[in-house]
C-alpha cells in the first residue's frame, strides 16, 4: 500500500516504480486538512514493538510499514525489493 498526499510527485515515483516492476498497490492520497489525523495513524499501526515516524509517501509491505521513498529506492537499487515483493506475495513472477 502506498500513502501520500495527493499530488505529490514523491509518491508518484514510487508507484510508478511498483507499476513498472508489476505491482498492483493500493494507493491512497490524502488531503492537507486531514493529514494529521492519518498520520497519527499510520503511526500506531504496522510498526513492530510501538510507535514510529511515518514519512510520506509511506509505504507497507505485507502490513508492516517498509518506508518511503528513500527506502524502496535503495532497496529496488540493491537488488532486494524484488524479493521482498515476492516474499509476501504482492509480485507473483
């Protein structure tokens, strides 16, 4: 799933880059009025062991938070978010 605020072109990065690789995300785009709300959220929920800081974009793999941006970027770099992907069974091939 992948969380940012509508129109960002961070997010749009990051779910062209899951299209691209044959990934169908849900996509969700908040609004600036209620971004506090859904931030304060997201922070209570898929973080092992409490609370963290949720960046967005914010994307979850598997329903635990994976990161933003920055993340899944150096993650596709190294070679490992193929396998992520595939582990918890969001890409198939």
């Amino acid at each position: 799933m992948v969380i940012g605020r509508k129109g960002c072109c961070m997010c749009l990065v990051v779910k062209r880059l899951l299209f691209g690789l044959g990934v169908n995300p849900a996509v969700l785009e908040i609004d600036e009025k209620r971004e506090v709300e859904v931030m304060s959220e997201l922070e209570k929920i898929g973080v092992k062991g409490g609370r963290e800081t949720v960046m967005l974009p914010a994307v979850y793999v598997g329903g635990m938070l994976f990161g933003g941006l920055d993340r899944v970027m150096a993650t596709h770099i190294s070679g490992e978010l193929v396998p992520i992907l595939k582990e918890v069974g969001a890409l198939w091939l």
